[in-house]
C-alpha cells in the first residue's frame, strides 16, 4: 500500500493527529511546533497533548517513523554509486596505467569515505542524537553555512541531478542498442554492420521513468534500490568475469606501468587531456553525496543517524571499491591500450553473445532505478517550493485518491504528474542531442566531485564542530579541500575538451 508522503509533517489538533493529506494543512504549522504559554485551568481541555520523542509511528520532529536501517541506505548508496561508471573504469585505468590508475580510484574512495562521514554529522544541528534535522542537503548548508552558499549549493547540486539524469538515459540507450546489435550480428554473421539510432531506446527509457517517478516520495524506493543495486552487481560481476576470461585467452595481461602510449594516432597533448578526463570519470563513479542527506533522513533512531550512515557509507563503497578496482584493472588488463570507453562493448558479439545481453538487461535495469534515486530529491525540492507559494492553488496541492489493485490507494496530485513528466521529457531530449557517455561523465563527475563531496562537507563540519582558524584540523581540511579543487578544474577541462571534439564529427539525431 502507498504510504503517505513524509515530505510535510503530520498536523497536530488538540492532541490528535489528522491523517488528511490535503498539503493546505501541512503548509498551516512549523515541523516542530514553538513552546507555548504555560496554560491558565481555563485552558486546561484545549491543551496540546506533547509528542513524545519517538512515539510509535511518530519521529521526534512529528513527521511520520522512519523505517530505514543499515541495509536499505547501503543499497541506496550502492545504487547511486555502482552506476554506469564502473562501465568506463577500464578506460580510465588505460589512460592512467597500472601504477596511477590504482591508486586514483583509492584515493576517490578515501576522500568520498570521509567526506561523508563528515556530511552525515551535519543531519542535525547542535546535538548529533537530538539536534534539529536539515531534511535535504541544502538544508544542511543553510543551517550551517548560510549566505549565498545556500543558493550556489542549491544550483550545483540540481544541476548535478539533472546532469546525472541526462548521463542515465545516454547510458541506458548505450546498453540497449548493445543488446539489438548483438542480435543482428549475429543473425547476418557479421555482413551487416547493424547501424541504429539510440533516439527511439532513449524514448523507451524516458517513457518507464515518466511512470516510475510518479512514485511521491524517497523512502517509497527502498524496493526499487534494492532490485538496482542487485543489477549492479551482476553486470559487474560479468565484466569482471569476461575481462578475466580475456586476460586468460591473452595469456598475459595487457598494459603499462604508464598507460596508454603516445604513438601516430595519441599525441603527448592528446594523453594529457585524456589522463584528466580519466579523473573526472573516476570521480563520476564515486559521486553520491548530493543525495546523502536525503537518504539519511530515510534512517530510523535510535540509534543516531549518523552513526548508522557511517555503517551504510562504509558498506557501500568498500563494496564498490573492490568492484571498481577488479573490473578496472581486469578491463585493462584484457584490453591494455584498447580498453573501451564502456567495458561491455569490448568483447565482441560472436562469442557468449548471451552473457552481454544479460550484462545490458541488468544495466537498463539498475540505470532504471539509480535515475529515480537521484531524481527525487529535485522532485521534492520543487513540489516543496510550489506547494508554498501556490499554497492556495487546487491544481498543485490538492491530491486525489485513486485504487490501484493490490497495491492500496495512490494520490494523486496533478502538479506532479505534469511537472515530472515534463522533467523527464527535457532529459531525454537532451541526451538526445549529446549523446556523449565518457565526455559527459566525466563533465559531471568534475562538476560535482569538489562542491559537494568535498567542499561543503568540510565547511559544514569545521562550522559544527567550532574548528578553529590555523589549527592542526583545520589546516589538514583545508589541504584536502584545495587539493581536490585542483583536481576538479583539470579534469573539467579534459572533459570539456573532449565533447569541443566530438562535436566535429557528430550528426545530431544520427545513426551510429
């Protein structure tokens, strides 16, 4: 059955709780009402009955119980991190070499592990057990930063969400056309070059994710993550297994100490473009942070929610750590110099054909899924904002019930199937126009890794913590802060140069 949204809390009425959800009423109260007056005997019958801290289906801050623990934020962040970048790992190694490569990917993971720690400490404000909770992550820069860096983190991190969903769909359509030409090749033998368009896959992908983001709320994707991150792991699984498979056939492994060589067709400048291009799709594949409060405030207490992401956050990127660095380095290791820009592409369509169309169906399937993981905190950000200042407005707050068998009574509100489907239409039309996988992840991982990952963390945690100027703390933060800046700029200048020459060649709304 659908549960009620979460997004505004419960409405309190002489200590009953309303179960309307007419969001009208939400938009009357605060989420954690101001102490009253102590009340005259008069007013004894009228007084508001206090919650207590955790009630039985009530959190501290009136709004519905969390239910999430360990295990559902895990899959939250192995869905949002295992996504299509592990696809381009072997590539990026290629470009690094054997010593580089290696040892970029582990510092990602330290620095995002980290990071995140330090992220998750500033859930709540003040107390880490009891403080006022920031719901999203802008929330949390808010109340921690204030100023303008409200607004520049609100704008990197939506347009970090709409950049991934654009990367999603470009990834997806890759996968199916996979599966398509594997089927014609090998029914002509080989005669045909099975040239398609990915426009019509990118529709079919668009159009599932028009009906599966009309799902309210983030919690309600728990199932959703869980299907995803399974997915994750399967095709990674068979990468991994085809690159072993590879290397064996080889009977050796491929590569260098340096990667890629400079010969007739790799220029010493077009290495260097490529080396830090690699850097931006590694951090690609390790970007999850902009949702990460999101999905803590998924995360029942006690215990404290951080300490609980701290758990989840440890789990999911050690797991894809080990898949990152075994799919990576086997991809290169089975390809050296050629490693394709995505790794299933590489093994060709003659031999266990079968096995690639399982890899891309799990792909599309998880790419399904991680899209709606990171789109549904813009989706509630935007409801959110509407919902107050239309607050009068039928068509943005009012929700209609509507019986869906077995699955309870939907709500359904006209504002979010339009603007959601809207949402997704300007995003598939995009991916349309730059179909562009590895320049296009490694622009997002760029644009998104230092902001979010590294620098508002940082800041928001030196500012809750009251870390002082100069000290020992402060300076070690400061050094990874700028260190990771500098990463950020070199590699967004790769990418950037890397989509300024596919443009050259590129025929919009071609076939490939």
């Amino acid at each position: 059955m659908f549960s009620r949204s979460r997004t505004l809390p419960s409405r309190i009425h002489h200590g009953t709780l309303e179960e309307s959800r007419d969001m009208r009423q939400y938009l009357q109260i605060e989420t954690r009402p101001k102490p009253k007056p102590k009340p005259s005997e008069d007013d004894t019958e009228t007084m508001i009955v206090p919650q207590p801290p955790y009630s039985k289906c009530f959190d501290d801050d009136g709004r519905l119980k969390r239910t999430g623990t360990v295990w559902t934020a895990a899959s939250h962040i192995i869905t949002a991190v295992i996504g299509s970048g592990v696809l381009s790992l072997a590539w990026a190694v290629a470009q690094l070499g054997w010593v580089a490569g290696p040892i970029v990917m582990m510092l990602f993971a330290l620095v995002t592990l980290y990071t995140s720690n330090l992220l998750s400490q500033c859930y709540r404000c003040g107390d880490p057990s009891s403080g006022k909770r920031n719901y999203t992550y802008m929330e949390a820069v808010k109340a921690n930063l204030g100023g303008r860096r409200v607004a520049i983190c609100g704008t990197i991190q939506y347009l970090n969400l709409f950049g991934v969903a654009i990367g999603y769909t470009i990834a997806a359509s890759i996968s199916m056309m996979a599966i398509k030409k594997t089927s014609c090749i090998h029914q002509t033998k080989g005669k045909d070059p099975c040239k398609m368009s990915s426009n019509g896959y990118m529709i079919a992908f668009g159009i599932i994710e028009i009906l599966l983001s009309q799902i309210p709320d983030f919690d309600q994707l728990w199932w959703l993550s869980i299907v995803a991150a399974i997915m994750s792991f399967t095709y990674s699984s068979i990468g991994l297994g085809l690159g072993i498979t590879k290397a064996a056939e080889n009977g050796s492994f491929k590569g260098s100490l340096t990667g890629v060589s400079i010969g007739n067709e790799i220029t010493a400048m077009k290495k260097m473009w490529r080396s830090v291009q690699a850097l931006g799709a590694v951090a690609f594949a390790y970007s999850f942070s902009a949702i990460l409060i999101e999905i803590q405030d998924t995360v029942k207490a006690p215990p404290a929610e951080h300490k609980t992401m701290r758990r989840a956050t440890s789990i999911g990127i050690t797991a894809t750590t080990i898949f990152y660095m075994l799919c990576g380095c086997m991809g290169y290791a089975a390809f050296g110099d050629l490693a394709p820009g995505n790794l299933l592409t590489g093994f060709g369509y003659f031999s266990a054909y079968w096995i690639l169309d399982i890899a891309n169906v799990a792909i599309v399937v998880h790419l399904i899924g991680a899209y709606q993981v990171y789109c549904q905190p813009l989706f509630a950000f935007v409801e959110k904002w509407s919902a107050k200042k239309w607050s009068k407005s039928d068509f943005v707050v009012n929700e209609y019930k509507m019986a869906i068998p077995f699955c309870g009574v939907y709500q359904l509100n006209l504002f979010r199937v339009i603007w959601r489907t809207i949402f997704v239409m300007v995003t598939t039309v995009i991916a349309m126009l730059l179909p562009f996988f590895n320049d296009v992840v490694g622009i997002l991982g760029a644009l998104g890794f230092w902001p979010l990952t590294v620098y508002f963390p940082v800041e928001m945690y030196i500012a809750e913590k009251k870390i002082g100027r100069w000290t020992s703390r402060w300076l070690g933060l400061q050094i990874l802060n700028v260190s990771c800046l500098f990463i950020t700029i070199v590699a967004a200048c790769g990418s950037v140069a890397g989509v300024l020459t596919d443009l050259k060649t590129y025929k919009p709304f071609g076939s490939n």
